[in-house]
C-alpha cells in the first residue's frame, strides 16, 4: 500500500522522542509499508537531506536495542522527506499540495503533532488547499482542547472538513501492549467476568507515577497540569477499560459505545466531593532514587507561586448496575517514589470467615501495566499441615467466636508477560500509527468519548479556580500529599503500596 505521512510539528520533540522511533520500528519489524513516505513539517528552512541527518543524530538518544544502525538508517532515511511551512501561511500549503503530487499515493495520513491551538488553523488550511481528500487520515496529539469548549471547538471545526471515520485521536496508553491486554484478559476470557462486579469487588485503584519531573515542558505542563495530562485521558480510558461492559463484537464502536457509557456514568461532582474526593498537589524538592532534585516552582518555564498540580488523587464511582457502590481511586503524578503504572483489584472478604487470614488482607488482582507488564492473583493457601482446627468449637455452635481455623498465608499466582513475550512488542506509537495507516479505530478515542470525559473533569478545573481550593506540597521522591491517604483512609480504604 503507497502512503504518504505528514507530520506537522516534524521537528519538535514528539516528533524524534516518539514518532520518528516508533516509525523506525515498524520499518525495523518489516511492518511500514515500503511505498510510503514520512514527510516532516515545520517552520525551519532544511532540505530532505538536512532533516535526514537532524533526525539521524537525535536517532542515536534513542535507548538501546532500539537505536538505529547507520546502514538501517541510511536505509530507512530513504523514506523521509521535509517540507517548510509556516502554519499560518496559506501559500506553504500549497508548496506541500505540489510536494505531495510528486508521488501521489492511495492515502496521506496528516498527523498533527503540533500544540492543540493549531489544530483547527491546521485544518482549515488543509481544507482550503484541497487536501482533505476522502484518502486524508488526521492523526490528533492529545490533549485536545484545555476544556470542554475548546476540546468542543476543536472537534467541530475538524469535523467540518473531515468526517468521523477519518479522524484518529491518539491516546496513546491505548496503543500499549499491557493496555490491550486488559481486554484481552476482560472479554477473551470467561473467568473473570462473573465476578467483576459490585457483588465481588469492594474497591478498584488505578495508579500511574512517574519519578520523572517535567523536564523541559515547563511552559507546556504550566497550562496543562496533571489532571488534563494525565486523567482527563489515559486513566480515565484504563478506567473504562476495567469498568466498561463486554462489546458485542471487536469493531471500532463497539467498543467506543461501551467506553462511553461508563464516561457518562461517572459520579457527578458536587460542592462536597469537590473537596472530599480530590487531592491535588504538587512536588517540592526532595530526593529521587537518590539523586536530589528541585521543586517545581524552580523549574525553567514555571511561575515561582504557579498553581499548577503535578499530582491528583480521586475517588469516584460508575453510577450503574454492575458497579454501583464501588469506590474506583485514580492517582497520578510525577516525582513519585517509584515508575509505576498497575491497577489493583480489591475483592471483598469471604462472606463467612472460618479461617484466620493476616489483618486487612483479603483477595486482589493487580495488573501492572509498566514499567513491569504482567498480573498478579493474590490468594490465601495454608501453608502448614494442620491436623485440626485450633480450639475447636462445637460444630453446632454457628454463633461461636470469629474464625479459629489456621492462619492462612498469601500467595500469589505471578503472570510476567515480558518473559512469555518478549520485551520487543510492538510498542504504542508504532501501534497506533500503523493502525492509522491500516485506516483501524480500534484504539483511538471518539469524539462523544473525549467530551463525556472533559465534561466530567470540569467541575474539578473550576473549583481549582477558586483561591480556596487547597493545592498540597509534596516532597519529590513520596506517594505524594499525606492529604491523598487521609482521602482514602476516609472510606476505609489504604493505597496499595502502604
Ligand atoms: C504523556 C504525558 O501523555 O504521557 C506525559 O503528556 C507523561 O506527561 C506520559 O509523562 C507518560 O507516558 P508513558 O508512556 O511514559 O507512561
């Protein structure tokens, strides 16, 4: 198949961090389609020779196995190609019009890895220089949008020149291996399903820490924040995932509609939960594996009292049948103590106890997504042989005292799904971008699911608005604000690692 992939925003650092690799992949794995070609956009005047070299050198950053050859990149330089444009110019588009009718090709995928307030610019000028063929793909970066009007805004003017089947919205925790296999697990298997639900399961975590800070994205996380960055997306997709129900075949809105239905059935805030249910912080300095770092006020780009959180911890709930009643704990940030991506899945205690089991423990399932990707079902056995129950009380007796059998002892049934695949899965952006090319939706976010989503966290973004609304320090290297295990603790409840 002959493509041809546009990237605006050629040159920025999704571009050679994360796109230009995982192309190189699929080029590596024999999955990119030999007649295609990559062509980079940005404002900098370059040659296609220029940008070839510029990509080859950040190339060598890559990690390890993953760094390219000189021969294999000569090779797959081949494919790459540049265009200047000035976004704003309606004259650059039409150089790229002229560019891409050198070598027409059945489909061009537009992938707008630029900041969202070009997104609708980009569009219209596509629009207006004739290139929102019905062969057109757009590829959109998230976040879309800052809130719900403008991630509204976005959406309409993108759909006023491109329809819904070809719109592909990258969130790109959908492209990971550990993420597709919690539908795997879910609806490939029949285990599982009659006990995921209320009846079975007393509370859910969804965790993802970094211990990185944010780098060099200063003024980029300043607007955006750990709640836009981080939930508003990715954990609100794995917490569809978990919650979602069964879709009744594997096609693109299937499983988009069943996401759906849990997005809109998240517990609306109100004026209490607001303060009950969120912990927002942010990271001071301290010390991470070890090394010292600074606090986040001190990074370059952010404002020395900036209110911006690097840290949110939630609790909500799916206002339906299967989990009405069941506290679902979102956490994430960065500066955490550890890397560390898992869902916990809490079941409840044996209904009618006869054995003694270690304090607070009962049932769990955890998933972890990264940087281990694997599943662990933790379980009571016995370890030692006991002959009988300790002071045995009349068998009759079904009032007696709590349970007197042996002390049982955890264990845990340890799936590492590195070990039984292989570290050299496909990884999330050569996925999806080879989902975008191959024209599947599977794993990108409609437009009804991005607004349910965005509707849900506006309340949480305008009560931060308001001078009163506590915003809690927490030194880098911790599970983050104290205040997140009071909010947990407040309904019984502890985070995993404690
Ligand atoms: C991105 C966020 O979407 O996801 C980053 O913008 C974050 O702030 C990153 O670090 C985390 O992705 P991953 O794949 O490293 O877990």
């Amino acid at each position: 198949m002959s493509f041809q992939l546009v990237l605006f925003g050629g040159t920025g650092d999704l571009a050679w961090r994360k796109i230009l690799p995982a192309l190189f992949q699929a080029y590596r794995h024999q999955t990119l389609p030999k007649d295609g070609r990559i062509i980079g956009v940005a404002r900098d005047k370059m040659s296609d020779a220029d940008f070839r070299s510029l990509i080859g050198e950040r190339l060598q950053n890559v990690e390890g196995e993953k760094r390219p050859q000189s021969a294999e990149f000569a090779e797959f330089a081949k494919q790459l190609f540049y265009q200047h444009c000035d976004l704003n110019e309606s004259s650059d588009y039409e150089a790229l019009r002229l560019k891409l009718s050198e070598h027409p090709a059945q489909l061009c995928v537009m992938y707008l890895a630029t900041a969202p307030h070009l997104f609708t610019t980009i569009c219209e000028h596509l629009a207006a220089s004739g290139l929102n063929t019905e062969s057109t793909r757009i590829v959109l970066e998230k976040p879309l949008g800052q809130n719900l009007k403008s991630n509204r805004e976005i959406n309409a003017t993108v759909r006023n020149f491109f329809s819904e089947r070809q719109i592909f919205r990258i969130d790109h925790y959908l492209g990971k291996p550990s993420v597709q296999n919690l539908f795997a697990l879910r609806f490939g298997n029949s285990l599982f399903e009659p006990l995921w639900r209320r009846d079975t399961i007393s509370s859910i975590q969804i965790t993802l820490s970094e211990q990185i800070g944010i780098g060099t994205r200063g003024p980029f996380y300043e607007q955006t924040g750990a709640l836009r960055d981080m939930i508003q997306n990715h954990a609100l997709q794995l917490l569809c995932a978990i919650a979602m129900e069964p879709p009744i075949n594997a096609h693109a809105d299937a499983i988009r509609d069943e996401k759906l239905k849990v997005l809109r059935s998240l517990k609306p805030w109100t004026p209490q939960s607001l303060r009950a249910d969120i912990v927002r912080g942010q990271y001071s300095a301290g010390l991470v594996a070890g090394a010292p770092v600074k606090a986040y006020s001190e990074e370059a780009g952010v404002a020395p009292n900036s209110k911006t959180e690097t840290f949110v911890a939630l609790k909500t709930e799916v206002n339906n049948w299967r989990w009405a009643g069941v506290p679902f704990y979102l956490r994430t940030g960065k500066r955490m103590a550890e890397q560390d991506a898992r869902i916990v899945i809490n079941f409840r205690p044996t209904p009618h106890p006869i054995f003694q089991t270690p304090t607070g423990s009962a049932n769990q399932l955890v998933i972890h997504l990264q940087p281990k990707d694997g599943m662990a079902l933790h379980l009571f056995a016995q370890g030692q042989a006991v002959t009988s129950f300790t002071t045995a009380p009349s068998s009759t007796n079904k009032t007696g005292p709590g349970p007197i059998g042996p002390l049982l002892s955890p264990v845990q049934l340890d799936l590492d799904f590195d070990k039984r695949f292989g570290t050299d899965r496909v990884g999330a952006y050569e996925r999806l971008l080879l989902d975008a090319i191959g024209g599947r939706l599977n794993l990108f976010v409609r437009s009804d699911e991005q607004e349910a989503a965005w509707s849900w966290v506006e309340p949480i973004l305008q009560d931060w608005e308001n001078e009163d609304s506590p915003l809690y320090a927490y030194p880098s290297g911790t599970w983050g604000p104290s205040q997140s295990k009071v909010m947990i603790a407040n309904s019984g409840h502890h985070w995993d690692e404690d």
